[in-house]
C-alpha cells in the first residue's frame, strides 16, 4: 500500500468523523493482525511487511483516535467515545509483533494490544507455521505421508500456499495434540529436525508491557474451545490469563477467542469462562465495529480491509457502511 497523501488523510478523517461521532452515537473499528513481516512471504500473503504496515498505520493514525482496547470498550459502554475510536490488536505472540511492529506504533504515537498463546510462546512457534514452513521448505511437492488420512485431495499445480492452507484446513480442528504431533511430524520430514522460533519469549512480553502496551490473554495452546470439554476449556483461558498476570505483573483486562467466530470457535460457556478469569474485555474475529450496546466480550473486529483487495478511502468506507447493513 503507498503513503496516503495529504488529501486522502483529511478526507479520510472526515469521513470517520460522520460515521462515528464523539459520545453515545459514537462506533469503535479494532483492527487485528497477526505477524509484521521484513518483506513479503508468497506464503503468507496476508501478513503485511513492515513497510507496508507503517503505510497502514500512517493511515490509521491519520483517521483515527487510536485508544487501548480496555479503555475504548470502557468508554463506547458509558457514551464517552471520542470520535473516529480505534483499536489495533495482535495474536497469537510472534516475535515480529515485538522486534517490528512496536517499535513502528511507538515511533508514531500509537498503542495496541497484544494477546499472547502462552504456550507457543514458551514452546517457540504455532502448529500453523509448521505447515506453512514446512511446505516452504520443499522445492517440489511436500511429503505428505505424517498427515496420513488428513492428506488433502489438490488439483495438479496448486501453488504452495494453498497445499499449507489446505494442510491446515485439514487438521485445524483435531485434538490439540494429535494436531501437534501432525504438524511437528510434517514439518521435520519437510523442513529438517531443528524446529524454528518464531515466537517472542517471556522477556519480550514483559517489555511490551513495561513499555505501556495493553496484554491479553489468547489461551495456552490455540485450540478451537467448542472442541474441548468445559474443564480444559476453563484451564486453556485461566491459565493462559494467570502465565500473562506472572510475566507482566498486571492480571491481563484482555482476551481473545482463538480462530474467534462466535457460535463456532467459541460459546457463551467461553464467554463466562473468560469473564470468570478476571478479563473485562473479549474480542471476536466476526467482522464488524461495534456500537454503545456490544456485550464486552464479544467485540467484533475488522481485517483489515486491504488484505481484501481494498485501500485507502474505499476499505474505509465499507466498514462503516456495512455496520448500516442488517446483520
């Protein structure tokens, strides 16, 4: 995305000052990522690199009060927003979200909230990116043979990000250690046997916070929480929340519902079990913005809109006009 220009930041401010007022009638758009890259991966085309997100960011910056995700839900639910409130938030810990990402928010002003999978991070990386390295790793086809029944059928030269995302789609939903053993398994037959580090360590969180940024909670290990039973759900989000209390020094106000769609991934079982963990605020991957009358634990957020194909005014525009539209 190239730097907005002059014009485009003030129209820009105009418009999200129409659509989202100061106070009662005021919305609030949080926007969420995952990793800030050095430059682009055709693996991961959806991660921005980190001169295309300090583009994103000078526009965000440019539009919108950009406010801690605690306090702006604090604020939308006593009719005290200011106008054009934003969030930015993180999943999941990478270390990219502490060596790139902060350091750029910071040079501009702005805050953010991380949420952090207190056990990628003491382990080093997502199961995820097993698969996705792992495909990355090969210069031909991948060896398919520890994904077993969960091999997926693909047409003939797909590229390789598809054969990961279609790997993923495939064994997302198993038991987390099934869906470990898988992964590990695929990506040391792929890749080699030394497993990569991706994730920030306990240091790195505890510098976010000391340097002012808001953390959350985002489980202990990633799982889908409808799969679990309600005992291992409530260890996953308590004991995620209790790892960010012990590192930080401050019980985490934040959580986020891994994969995050409501009714799906997680349920109103969830939703008590978060609040119950001490959190006062809890967002979604439903992409919407949110409204004076949104349940503090279930705040929707946007993608942003330019991995749809979108930039600048027109992604802008269509998140306010869709929050118009009947759900």
């Amino acid at each position: 995305m190239s730097q907005a220009s002059h014009w485009e930041k003030k129209l820009g401010r105009w418009v999200a000052r129409i659509f989202s007022p100061p106070g009662k009638r005021g919305k609030l758009v949080v926007f969420c990522y995952h990793q800030v890259l050095e430059e682009k991966d055709p693996l991961r085309l959806s991660e921005p690199s980190i001169e295309e997100f300090k583009a994103y960011i000078d526009r965000i910056g440019a539009w919108f009060n950009v406010l801690s995700l605690p306090d702006a839900v604090s604020a939308m639910q006593d009719g005290k927003l200011p106008p054009r409130a934003a969030c930015i938030t993180f999943d999941d810990g990478y270390l990219n979200n502490h060596s790139l990402a902060a350091p750029a928010l910071e040079e501009r002003g702005l805050t953010a909230t991380f949420f952090i999978t207190s056990g990628a991070v003491e382990q080093g990386v997502m199961w995820n990116d097993l698969i996705i390295d792992g495909v990355g790793a090969c210069h031909g086809e991948p060896k398919m043979e520890a994904l077993g029944e969960f091999t997926p059928s693909l047409p003939d030269a797909v590229t390789p990000r598809k054969i990961a995302h279609a790997i993923i789609d495939n064994i997302k939903y198993l038991p987390l250690e099934q869906r470990w053993s898988i992964a590990e398994r695929f990506y040391r037959e792929n890749a080699g046997p030394e497993l990569p580090r991706k994730m920030m360590d306990a240091s790195h969180v505890a510098d976010l916070a000391a340097r002012g940024f808001d953390v959350g909670a985002h489980t202990v290990s990633h799982p889908i929480l409808t799969k679990l039973d309600s005992s291992d759900s409530r260890r996953e989000i308590e004991e995620s929340v209790r790892w960010v209390a012990k590192v930080t020094g401050k019980s985490p106000q934040s959580f986020a519902y891994p994969n995050g769609r409501p009714n799906i991934d997680f349920q109103s079982e969830h939703v008590s079990q978060a609040e119950a963990a001490g959190c006062s605020v809890a967002v979604t991957t439903e992409w919407a913005i949110s409204a004076g009358d949104v349940n503090a634990f279930r705040v929707p957020r946007v993608g942003p809109w330019w991995r749809f194909g979108r930039n600048g005014l027109d992604g802008l525009m269509r998140i306010y006009v869709k929050s118009l539209l009947p759900s």
